[in-house]
C-alpha cells in the first residue's frame, strides 16, 4: 500500500512513455466506461463550477469529470485550519523560510499549463482521458501542481516559491487511492546575472548550501553520480560544476524536510505503554527518475517501518521552460511531493478517505498548536441512534448532571447498556430530563448510537438490541417507559 501511494506523487509523469503506459494501465483494464457518462451533449454545452468565482467551462466530447469530482473542487483541505492535511502543509513550510507560498491556485488548467509548457510530448499517456480529468479538450483538472510551474517561473516574485493545492487523477479507489489529493511544489532558482564580480554561480549556491541545517546522523545513501551522460543527462546550457552545487542545495533542504516529518512522525508513534520506539537512523536514499521537465532527477525514498517508500520527486528544471517563462538566466531545482502520503505516516492515518471526513472524530484529533499525535482510529460503519424515555420509579428522584439522586445512578443505565449491547454500543448520552410539574415525577431520554468496529449493523438487530434494552431498563431499574 505505501508504495503505491508514494508512487502517486508522480506515476503520471515519471518514466518513458512506454514504461509507463505498462506500468499504469494494466493491459485488461478497457478504455474508460466513465467517459460516456459524463460526456455533454455537444461543444456548445457547459458547467459552472463551485469555487469558480461564478466562472463557466464549455465541454465538449472530451468532458470526463464526473459531478462529485468537481464538488471536491471547493473543499481546499489543505487550507482548512487543524486539518491533517494543513498541518503537514505548515510544517513543510517551516522548513523554507523565506520561500513564497502559494496556496489558492485555481484547479482548472490549460492542457498548455499541464503538459505543454513542461516538455511532455503529445502522445504521453499522461495526457489520455484514461488518465486525466478533462473539461474539454483544452482544459483539465491539473493532474500535479507541476502544471504552475512555468507561471511561477514568468511572474519571477521570489528566487524560492512552494505551491501547496489539490490535484486530479483517474484512478483506483482504496485506502492508499484516492483521486483528488494534495501536492506540493517547491522551487528554488538563481540568476547567473547577478552574481557578483570576483565569484562563480557555483559558489553562490554553495554559500547557501551552507545556510540549511545540516543533518550528520541521517543515514542518507547517494549511490549515484549526481549525473550521468545516459541515465540522467547534464542538460547542454548547464555546467557541471553548478549542477553538483544545485543538487546539493535540493537534497539538502529535502533532507532537512524529511528530518522534521520523520522526527515528529516518530515522537508520535509511542507505544501504549507510552515508550518510545527505539531510537534507529533514519535512512534515506536518493534515486535516479525521469520527468520530462528536469534533468538531473532524482526520486527520495524513506525507510519507514520495513519498508522503502517514494515520498517526492525532484529535479534540476529544464533551461527550456526557464527561457520560455522570460528568465533564461535562471538555474535551479523543483520537487513535487504528495502530502497525503506525507501526513498518513505523520498520523498514522490508515486510509487516505478518512482526509475527506466531516466527522468530528476524525477532525477533532488535529490541532495546529498541539504536538502531532498518533490518529485513533475509530469505526467507519455507519451509526444508528435510538432513544429511550421513561420515569423514574417513585422516590428516586432526579437525575441531575448524572449524579446520584436518591437510588438512581446515571452510571446504572451506562452499565446496563454495555451489559446488553456489549461493544455494539458507541456511546450512550442523557439528551433529555424534565420534573413533571404536578406529580413532580422525573423523566430522562438517553440517545444511545450502536454502531459495529466491524461490519454495517442491519435494523433488526439494533431493533431487537433496543428492545431488550428497554425491558431490561424496566427489570432492572424499575423504570416506567414512556
Ligand atoms: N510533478 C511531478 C509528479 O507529480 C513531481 C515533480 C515535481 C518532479 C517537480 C520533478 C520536479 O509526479
């Protein structure tokens, strides 16, 4: 499962194209089905969509994205306060201080910005609609944050910037798989321009090297020369000389990230005992890839708990798109990482749906101003709430803020209904209690939610679990239902 969560952070563009296109779509699975479906009715139709500003998209027969695809549109998790996913996203940008963030890109992009503009050529499988969200044949839902890139480059604010922002791919769904998820980008450049008189680029860049926080314990394996005439080619504009130092700045902020998640993803796995586990290197290793959009590239893999999980890609970025984006004297590196993947090894999270629950007992977990703590995890079977009224017996009295009164202890019905429903029931709450004005007798409800760890409850058996409860109420307590 992790691996392939990892391998999502960049399985659309990673590899040869007829590596991939074997790696990604098994040779069993047929063209889509969906398409048909969502496709409009001609090329003249088209769709609003929320968070859109009150923009509209023409389709055409290329529209592939289904209603509850585009509904994910105006979620923006990773901007919701104390979400997991925002959390991860703060603490990455921690790491890059004085670096821009842009957290607000818009999803719907050009085939140009998505494709185009970073070097893929027209038949990359990335671009099929098995693959891709498309609102017509121009535009789709960007399937990595890489699709900003080029603007970013053209509007040249900052020489470091990160995009943080959710990204579209047709895909599986299971609990590593989901086909919205959230990127980050990140890129750093410098200007050959501006380099002052008496020093060379690459001592520039070496000077900043030095200004990151350096990790000596982190057992990192580099294997590789940084590159390599076949296997990950120099491009022709640059020296060899000012690659070695761009890589050296990627890898050490990389590392340095990777340092702070694992070191916090760590302190959260205590065992329950409360112990820590034992204090083991982290080991990292950096590995050779393909995007079309840089040269030297490298993939980073983390070993975590067994196993070695692809947490980012990343790259020195091609002269062509810094020279088509108006700043051809620039140089430098970009990564992309996913930030599920990120955050379900920081939480311990088990399943990447549980990112997009409203529930409060997924959400409450979260807090941005608290340590990271490990999720507990808790039942995703649906609940089923029932009520019980009655009187207390005569001479009991009230029952106020479950204290006890008289004989009657609040504790009695908790009790009674662990006896009954056993771990069935979730949660038990008084939801109501009045004093009756002229018998001056005592009512309470109780909302009890039985819901199953294991499996979806049917109505009959909660029906009869309810039932006994309520005449064991009676036996027991010698309650009167209402
Ligand atoms: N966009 C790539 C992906 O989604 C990741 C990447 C970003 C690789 C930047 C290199 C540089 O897989």
């Amino acid at each position: 499962m992790a691996t392939r969560v990892a391998a999502r952070a960049s399985s659309a563009v990673r590899g040869p194209p007829s590596l991939l296109s074997l790696a990604r779509r098994p040779r069993w699975r047929s063209p889509s089905p969906v398409q048909s479906c969502y496709s409009s009715s001609g090329p003249t139709s088209s769709i609003a969509i929320e968070g859109a500003d009150g923009k509209t998209y023409k389709t055409d027969e290329w529209m592939n994205t289904p209603p509850s695809i585009l509904s994910a549109v105006s979620k923006r998790l990773h901007l919701q306060p104390d979400h997991p996913l925002a959390i991860t996203r703060q603490l990455i940008e921690s790491r890059f201080p004085g670096y821009a963030y842009h957290n607000a890109l818009f999803p719907i992009v050009t085939t140009h910005q998505n494709f185009d503009s970073l070097g893929f050529p027209p038949d990359h499988p990335g671009r099929s609609r098995t693959d891709t969200y498309y609102i017509n044949s121009k535009t789709v839902l960007r399937t990595h944050t890489s699709a900003h890139q080029a603007d970013t480059f053209r509007a040249n604010e900052t020489p470091g910037y990160l995009i943080s922002a959710d990204v579209y791919r047709r895909d599986a769904v299971d609990r590593s798989h989901y086909p919205v998820f959230h990127q980050m980008e990140g890129a750093m450049t410098w200007d050959r321009d501006s380099v002052p008189a008496g020093s060379t680029l690459a001592q520039q860049i070496w000077a900043d090297v030095a200004k990151i926080p350096a990790h000596p314990g982190l057992a990192a394996q580099d294997p590789n020369p940084t590159m390599h005439p076949d296997r990950n080619p120099l491009q022709p504009e640059h020296a060899a000389d000012e690659v070695e130092a761009v890589a050296a700045h990627l890898k050490r902020s990389l590392e340095d990230v990777v340092v702070a998640i694992f070191t916090a993803a760590r302190a959260a796995t205590t065992t329950p005992s409360g112990d820590a586990p034992p204090d083991e290197p982290l080991q990292i290793r950096w590995v050779e890839a393909y995007f079309p959009f840089t040269s030297p590239s490298w993939e980073l893999e983390v070993f975590w708990q067994g196993e070695w999980l692809e947490v980012l890609g990343s790259g020195v970025v091609r002269h062509s798109i810094l020279a088509a984006a108006g700043v051809p004297t620039r140089i430098g590196w970009a990564f992309g990482l996913g930030l599920e993947r990120i955050a379900m090894l920081l939480f311990s999270i088990p399943d990447i749906r549980l990112f997009w629950s409203e529930d409060q007992r997924f959400l409450s977990q979260f807090s941005a101003s608290k340590p990271i703590a490990r999720f507990a995890p808790f039942s995703k079977y649906p609940a089923c709430f029932k009520d019980v009224s009655f009187w207390l017996p005569v001479g009991a009295g009230g029952n106020s803020a479950g204290g006890l009164v008289a004989g009657f202890h609040e504790n009695d019905v908790m009790e009674l209904v662990r006896d009954v429903a056993g771990d069935l029931a979730e949660d038990v709450r008084l939801v109501d209690e009045f004093t009756h004005p002229k018998t001056g007798r005592r009512s309470c409800c109780y909302r009890i939610n039985y819901r199953s760890l294991e499996r979806t409850l049917t109505n009959e058996e909660t029906n009869e679990l309810h039932e006994r409860l309520r005449r064991t109420l009676v036996g027991r307590l010698g309650v009167e239902l209402r």
